[in-house]
C-alpha cells in the first residue's frame, strides 16, 4: 500500500526528479519513488512544493494534504478526474432516507463502543497483576460499555429521524463520557491529566496530541472515501453538520481508539515524555510532532487483527471497511463493523 | 469579483508576505492582495509555491488550480471545509429522474444553439459590406440553427432517458457540424484551416487554442459548482460521461462560444500571428500561453449584456447562472439560459 511522506519540518522543500520525489531538509536530500508513496502530507508552514512534485503526485493517484501543525487538514489535492460513479452517491443519498442508514449508523456505533470496551480490556489484561485496583475499575468501565451496546441492539427506526439520532447520541455520550474518557484518562501516565475532549485549539497536550492523531486519520480515511466514490460531506451519523466531511466522520469512529488513542497512551508511557516537552505554548513542538507522524505511520502498516480473524494491516482495514460501507449502499449487504481483538 | 493570477512562466514562484501574494519571474516581484484575487492557475511545469501562498489562498477561498501548459486542469485545490449544504446535492440527484433535469437539459442546449446563431450574426455584421459572400453563408448557416432551436422545442420527455439524450444529441450535433464549425472556420485569418474539433493533443494551433481556452473557462465554472454546493460530476446533458465533471461540461455549454471561441477569432484576426508563431512543435509556446491567458482575463472582467437586458461582466453571468441551475433545482424555478446580445 506504500507509505506516507509526512513533511514537518521548517523549510522543507518537496521536489521532482524523474519519477522520485526528492526531500530536502536541514541540507539532506531524500530520495522515494513514487510508486512507494500512498500520500503526501504537509503539516505547518515555511515549506515548499514544486508544482512538478505535485504533478507526479495527480500522475500517480497520491492525494497531498496540507495541514496546520496541530494535524488540522485545511486544504486537499485530488485529481480533476474523478474515480467511481455518481451511482454509488445516488445510493448513498438514497439510504440516507431507508433503514439502510439506520443499519448503517447502528453498526458503526456498535463497533465504535466494542472497539471502546476492547481497548479498555486490552490495557485491564496488562495492568490487572500491577495495579490491580486501577484493573477492576477498567473491567467496570468495559462491562459498563458492553451493557450500553446491548442497549443499542433494541434501537430500531425505518429511517434516521430526530427522535433515532437523539436516542443514539445518547448512548454514545454516556459510552464516552461515562465510561471511555475516564478509563483513558486512568491509563494516562503520572503528570498528565485528561478532564475531558478539547477540540480546537487545544493547549493540554493529551487533547493537542489527540487532534493530531485524529487529523492524521481522517487524512487515510478522505482518502478511500473519495477513491471510493462516495461524497464525503453526506454522513449518516453526523449527518446535521453541515459543511464537514461527515461521512468520514462516520467511518472515523470505529478507527479511532486502536489508531489514536491507544498509540497516545503507549507513547506517554513508553517514550516517558513529560508535558512541557510536548508543547511550545500553545502548539505541540515541531519534532513531536514528526515523531508523532512517524509512530502513526509504523502503526498504519502493522498488522492488526480483528473479531472475524481476518489479518491486515490498518491501513489495508480501513480501506476494506469503506467498501463494506459501499456494499451496503449498493448492495444492501449487512454492514458489518470492523472490531479488533484485545 | 477579483482578478486571476495565471502563472505560465518558466522558473515563477509564488510566496506570501503577510496577506499578499508574492509571484517571482524572471528576476522581477509583483505583489498582489489576497483579497483581489479570485483564482490561481499554474500551467506548466517548472515552478514552485510556498505551503504559506497555498495556505493563504485557503483563507481568502481563493480555489488554486494545477493545468497542463494546453489548459487542461489536472488537480485542484480546494478547502476541506465544503460550502452548500447536502441538501443542494440532493436535489440535483432527485433532478436527474423526473422533468426538472429534462428542462435543465432543454434549457442549456436552447442556449447554447442560441449563442451559436448570435455570435455568427455578430461577425455576419462586420463582414457584410466587406465581404459579402461569406456574410450570406454565416446568414444561412444561423437561419439553419435557428430552425434546429425550434425542432428542439418541440421535444419532451418526463425524464432524461436514452430516447430523449438521443433526440437532443442529435439536434446538437447537427448545429455543430452543419453550421456552426464551419462559419467558425470561415471567420479565421489566412493560413489558419480548421476542419473538425480535436480536443486531447490538439496539434494545429486552432484547435489547441480552443482546448486551452476551455479549460480556462472549465476552471471558472467549476469554482462557481463546487462553492455552490453542486457535485461537479452528476450532470444531465454528459451525464453518461463517468469520472468527469459533467455537471461543469453541461454549464459550460452556454459559454463556450462567447468565451472561447470568439476571443479566439479575435486575436487571431487582431494579433495578426501566424501559425508557426503559436506553436513550438505540438504544444502551443508559453509567452503565447501566458499572453492567451491574459486576454482571457481581460474578457472575463468585461461587460456582457445579454437577452434580458442584463449587464454584468462575464463572470457575473457565469456565477448568475450557476445561482439559476441552483434554484431550477431545489425550488423548481423554469431554467433560463443565458444569451448574449449580437
């Protein structure tokens, strides 16, 4: 699936040489074919772009990003060309007003708090000899979650109404804010601290951290939702925010905690960063930040398996989770979310 | 309504300093506000930007667009952030099934033979006394289209089937190679010859001229769709066009003549060029390009009037239009295209 180039740096410049995009930073050149790269990524500003750079990109179908340092994308770069048919967004609308939205909004938070609970679990197995009270208060935590899925389960509607959408929303918010925020804020190591989810403009590097990790995500995911042929801004779950990209908001949500937080978590531990060394003011620091990018891109090309036992990378998940939610569309196949093993 | 910045140039860059543009070129800076500026395009290769005047562009919502040195955009560049609501699309998607998209379809084409009979009584005007053959041969050629706009009325349909694109096609091509093209080829300057469209990799100058001027004008139209809240790929006329933006091709259609191909006529007839001076072997030189280019903007800026009495510069009969298909769509308002005065 090849790789991301992630361009943090200050003064960096992305240029061409025959079909090899060529990096220069701090007075190094580096040199990747182009049929290694999967996208490109700009984060900050003080850099470049040679427009042959961007043309070898549009030439090898690899969408470039550009991003505010905090992993905010503001602009993208697709082809004029467009992939797939207005047939699959016909569908896409079209479901919108059936059950076959319904069943897809149910299955995407079905996943969302079974991948919730998994992680939970996946940290209670690792923490239930050494701290054995923080473990049970986890394993609370996760059964909590599992009850409210259940919940889910007796939620039906022939199409997405207010009345469905409050009635989701609602356990959604209890699954997180009740039960998942508090268990990730457990994990956190000492010296950091996690009240709750801050999403612009964070200034506490827990939630900086966090808007970073899920900037990057929505980057892998835009991506296959457009290859996909689908329109981004016609959600299900998110469907009242008009003017983002709420479909991919959608299918962000099952992705999430194995992605982000959970990599958040393992960082803090194991790089033993303290919290001044992550900011600079309000801003998460440069080199964290290409280090962040670099620990996100390791974790996109590690395999991962999930509740079916199917073995894939996370990046090779994603994009089989989008063309599930095509088959559904289409096809009216059973929307089956991706959930991972702890 | 701002101007563009087109840059052809070998070498040229574009940076920022505060809210500016800075464009560097041949040793020369040109400074230009960002808020004067409407759209930017690069054609051709060999040129750089800054990540700060893409950054900048994103701000003012100025679209930045990537073209081939024939005018043929490859990638855009456009805000994450989406204007419009789905709601707009939606309706454009309902359209497509029932007699809102069969009058969308009658409207444009009435347009378009409209355009074509008036701007060859436009040139019919000056020609009439100097050169009264051929004006009698334009004269007969916008009676025949005239005659082919009143077959076009009488066809109906409750929906765009193949039955209906077939009828209308039909009408369309028989405009188009009857009696359009050739009064087009009648008005061009000795020594340029023009047989038939060829639109990839056009290499005789008048058709390469008519490539570069559509995609300048395919960038105009596209910018006005997408800020509209359209997807540019569900169209009504090119609809079976997949992986194009043929809803653009289809609003393009009213233009093409007045935009395009008179401007062409005009500088060919003006600039008195020769042919050997616009190309450099298949590709048109890039002073022609960038000199194209600017006679292109000039044009765009200038004041039209059309049948209605309507003075507005072209790219306020673009944008008005694009406002029109928006309200035919989701407020059923008759479809009224836009013809300009001969």
């Amino acid at each position: 699936m090849g790789e991301s180039i992630y361009l943090a740096g200050f003064g960096v410049s992305l240029r061409v040489k025959k079909n090899s995009f060529l990096i220069f930073a701090d007075g190094n050149k580096d040199t990747i074919s182009a049929s290694k790269v999967q996208k490109i990524v700009f984060l900050g500003s003080g850099k470049g772009v040679s427009i042959d750079a961007i043309r070898l990109a549009i030439k090898y179908r690899i969408p470039v990003f550009f991003a505010y340092s905090n992993g905010y994308p503001y602009a993208m770069l697709f082809p004029v060309v467009a992939v797939g048919t207005v047939k699959t967004r016909r569908a896409q609308y079209e479901a919108y007003n059936c059950d076959i939205g319904v069943e897809l909004v149910l299955g995407i938070l079905k996943g969302k708090l079974r991948n919730q609970a998994n992680l939970i679990r996946f940290f209670w197995k690792s923490r239930k000899r050494t701290a054995p009270d923080l473990a049970n208060r986890l394993k609370e935590n996760a059964e909590a979650i599992k009850y409210l899925i259940a919940q889910l389960e007796s939620i039906g509607s022939d199409r997405i109404d207010s009345d469905f959408r409050r009635k989701v929303m609602n356990i959604e918010a209890r699954a997180a804010e009740m039960h998942y925020w508090p268990s990730f804020s457990l994990l956190l190591p000492t010296g950091f601290s996690f009240e709750k989810r801050v999403k612009p403009n964070a200034k506490d590097p827990v939630n900086a951290l966090l808007n970073l990790g899920y900037g990057l995500l929505f980057m892998e995911v835009v991506k296959e939702v457009i290859y996909g042929g689908l329109d981004p801004y016609a959600g299900f779950l998110h469907a009242d925010r008009s003017g983002r990209e709420s479909l991919v908001l959608d299918l962000m949500e099952e992705f999430r905690q194995w992605c982000v937080d959970r990599l958040i978590i393992k960082l803090l531990s194991i790089r033993k960063l303290r919290p001044e060394e992550i900011m600079d003011g309000p801003k998460i620091r440069r080199e964290i930040v290409g280090m962040f990018c670099k620990e996100f891109e390791d974790m996109m090309g590690s395999v991962f398996v999930n509740t079916y036992g199917e073995k894939r990378t996370m990046r090779g998940h994603i994009s089989a989770q989008v063309l599930r939610v095509k088959r559904h569309l289409l096809e009216k196949e059973k929307y089956r979310p991706c959930i991972f093993m702890w």
